[in-house]
C-alpha cells in the first residue's frame, strides 16, 4: 500500500460516512466465511467490536439490507438472507399456530412456553408474547399468563391461518 492510498484508507477509517461500509464489508466477509450463520451479531456486538456508534451500525446494517444480505425480524436482531433461501415471512402469529399442526398437538394438549418459542423462533419473549396473546384472542390457545401453561383450545384450519 503506498502512501497515497494509507492516506485514503485512514480518511476513510476517521470519516463515518466511510466507517459504516467498512463494517458492512466486514460483516458480509464473516457470512461468507461461515455458511451456518443465520444471525447477525447484535447492535451491541458490532458497536464494542468496531468502536462506533449505534448510528453507524445500523447504517451497516442497513445497507446489508438494501443488498438483499440481511434483513430485521421482529425482537430486533437481523436475519441472514442467502441465495436459494427459503424464509417464511407471515406473521408470527401464523408460524405459531403451524407447530399445532407440525408438532401433532391435539385439543388439550400443552403448547411450548415462551422461552421455548422464542428459542425456536429467534425472536425475544416479548415478542412470542404478543403473538400468543393473539392466538389466544383468536381462540386458538386457552390459558397463558404468568407461570400458568398454554393449552390447545383448537386446531386452526387452513383458512384461519391464511
């Protein structure tokens, strides 16, 4: 690297608007690296590794967005989106109601609690939260609330969840 270009690179390095594609070439080096990378890291994460701001980080996020590399989900973290990649994109709520039928749940049966959800789902409890309190709302779940166990209160029909 000759001066001149050590020059451009430290410009770069001190200017933000700069600083925010470095990370994003960063980012997308580490997707490419590590095919079993579904995730990207946190806000937090990116903002102790690179020393900047939460504006910049977003910013690299944003344009990993704009190139179809990754995208939000609800819970605020980012999903990686590769080629040929099947992601289911309907509401929360709808996913939910499926593992009725995927797991083989009957009528009475308990469903998976919060904490296992939003495990399953990568979102954060909140979230799962919200989406049950609908399902329960919809009279697809009985139960619910503070340490009491979902229960299966009816098996949606196609119709339902569409």
């Amino acid at each position: 690297m000759n001066s001149q270009q050590r020059g451009e690179w430290v410009s770069q390095q001190a200017n933000p608007r700069g600083t925010f594609l470095v990370i994003a070439d960063t980012l997308k080096a580490w997707i490419s690296a590590d095919p079993e990378m579904t995730e990207l890291p946190s806000l937090a994460e990116i903002m102790s590794h690179h020393h900047v701001s939460r504006g910049v980080a977003l910013r690299a996020f944003t344009v990993l967005k704009q190139e179809g590399v990754a995208e939000p989900v609800p819970g605020g973290r980012w999903r990686i989106v590769r080629a040929g990649q099947q992601v289911d994109r309907r509401p929360l709520d709808q996913r939910i109601a499926d593992i009725i039928r995927a797991d083989g749940l009957e009528v009475g049966q308990r469903f998976p609690s919060a904490s296992v959800l939003a495990e399953r789902f990568g979102v954060s409890r909140p979230t799962i939260t919200k989406a049950l309190e609908k399902l329960e709302a919809a009279g697809v779940l009985a139960g619910g609330g503070q340490g009491r166990v979902r229960t299966v209160r009816a098996v949606p029909t196609r119709e339902e969840r569409s």
